[in-house]
C-alpha cells in the first residue's frame, strides 16, 4: 500500500483536527443554552459560490452549530442587501455574517462588508478588524484564508522566526493580510516578508531566496521548479479552472502552484486541493465559535 509524499502537508487532517477541538467548546457553549450561529448571504446563481457556501453548511451542521442561508436575486439593490443584514446584525442568534463573493455589479463589496458588525464578522473584512490585524490586535476577527496558512505552518512545524517569506498577490483578501500576519511579533510570525505583485521586477529572484512561499496570485501553475529554492515550503492558495479535455465538465481545478514539478523540490508542500481549501473553512468555524463565545460575555 503506498503512503503520501512525506513532505505533504495535508490540510485535510489538520482541519479536521481543529474542528474536533471546536467541537468541545460548541458544546460548552450548548450547555450554557448558546448555539453558534452563522447567516450567509449569497446573491445570484454563481456557480462556485453555491459550492462554497454548501460546503460551509456542511461544516457547521457536522459540528452542531446553527446556519441559515439566504439566497437573493442577481437583480437584488446595494440597499435590499444592507437592509438584510441590518436585520442580521441584530438578531441575537446570529453570531457570523458571511457574505459570498464574488457580488453582482453595481454591489460594492466595501460597503456591503462595512456594513456588518465587527462583531459578527467572521469573514475579518470590516475596517475595524482590518486595522486591528494590523496593529497586531488579536481581539479582532482575521480572514479566513490566511489565518488557515498560517495554522497549516504552526501545525506542520514550519519555523517562521526570522524566515525570509514571499507572499505572491496583493489582494485584500489573502496577500495584504498574510503579509500583515507573518510579520508580526508572536506565535507563528516574525518572518521578513516580500509582498510580489505583477508590477514586481523579477519574481523569480524574489522566490528563489525565500524559505516561505505563499501563492496567491490567481494564476494558474505560475511557480515553476525554477522558482524553488530547495527544502523551501510552498503554501498554495490558488484555485484556477483550466481547460481539460479529459474531464467531463472539460475543465479542472488547478492552484498557483505547478505541483507536479514543484513537490519533489520543496521542502513541504500544500496539494491543490486538500491543503488551504479545508483550513478556511476550519477558520470560518473557529471565528463563530469566537463570536458566540464574546456574546456571552457581554
């Protein structure tokens, strides 16, 4: 019988992992009558927003939390969406509010996450949870995404004290904020990072000096072997459909990362899927069960 890679870093178990220590304290929180709540909020029919958000509802039924989906027309107005989530954000059993992205045009989707409560959400969008990230604020909510990559690291035993990092990908919802994360002083942190984007000279230089990889540019199988300092840790964040004549939808799921070329260089490494993709949903959970934790406090 053949075994993994060993240098794979399966973000499946390690999910699967913190779920069963939230599992714990969702029922303490049970037994002192509180239920984590979670709403979602998704308008139109985008096809990769449904998967999302079911896999979502599935995470928190298997772990006994509350979650109610709402589902709006792709015609649905800036204000009929903020007016739902007003309602949301004062309903007492709600404690998360996640609104799926992509949004339809004219829907500004800094308006829409300013509008929910810092306190509920979970998603770590709002400004107040953006400046608390960046003041190194640990009572602030944290993005999903990157806060997975970095439980990935602390559970894979990565050292990133002084490590040299380069974060690929400038967006606000991954790169901005594992920057942020990776520099800070604490747990899982204090690394020297390099923040690349498309207007970066020579990427290529950039990588091959870093001990830490984090591809999130949303390019599919942009880091190449060459790009890959040996023993080096690559984190792959991307997901990127490409065209595949042998699949039946005639297209594949594929990260940033070319894992084929990469897996036997790199010191460990995330598949695609099954290493960031569970451990943001993990993160989800884990800042709900945060958010009704601080709900009995007040």
């Amino acid at each position: 019988m053949s075994s993994a890679p060993a240098n794979l870093i399966d973000g499946r178990a390690i999910a699967a992992q913190i779920q069963r220590e939230l599992a714990a304290r969702v029922a303490a929180l049970k037994q002192r009558g509180v239920v984590p709540g979670l709403a979602f909020i998704r308008v139109g029919e985008d096809a990769a927003s449904k998967v999302y958000v079911g896999r979502k509802e599935k995470a928190c039924a298997e772990l006994g939390m509350v979650s109610e989906t709402h589902v709006l027309p792709e015609k649905t107005s800036e204000l009929e969406l903020l007016a739902l989530i007003g309602k949301l954000n004062s309903t007492a059993h709600i404690h998360g509010i996640l609104v799926q992205a992509p949004l339809p045009k004219p829907i500004r989707e800094s308006v829409v996450f300013s509008t929910v409560l810092p306190a509920k959400d979970v998603d770590g969008f709002h400004p107040v949870n953006v400046g608390k990230l960046m003041l190194g604020d640990d009572s602030g909510f944290k993005p999903c995404t990157p806060a997975g990559v970095v439980e990935l690291l602390l559970r894979s035993g990565v050292k990133t004290e002084g490590a040299e990092v380069v974060v690929l990908g400038r967006g606000n919802i991954v790169g901005k904020p594992m920057a942020a994360m990776l520099c800070q002083k604490g747990r899982a942190a204090n690394s020297t990072v390099t923040l690349c984007h498309s207007a970066t000279r020579d990427i290529k230089a950039h990588c091959r000096r870093a001990d830490i990889i984090v591809a999130a540019m949303g390019v599919a199988e942009f880091v190449k072997a060459d790009m890959v300092k040996p023993g080096a840790v690559v984190m792959d964040v991307g997901v990127n459909r490409v065209p595949d004549a042998t699949a039946k939808t005639g297209t594949k799921l594929v990260g940033d990362v070319a894992f084929a070329e990469v897996q036997p260089i790199a010191g460990k490494i995330t598949p695609n899927p099954g290493g960031v993709g569970p451990m943001t949903i993990a993160m989800l959970l884990q800042n709900t069960v945060r958010a009704a934790e601080a709900f009995l406090k007040t």
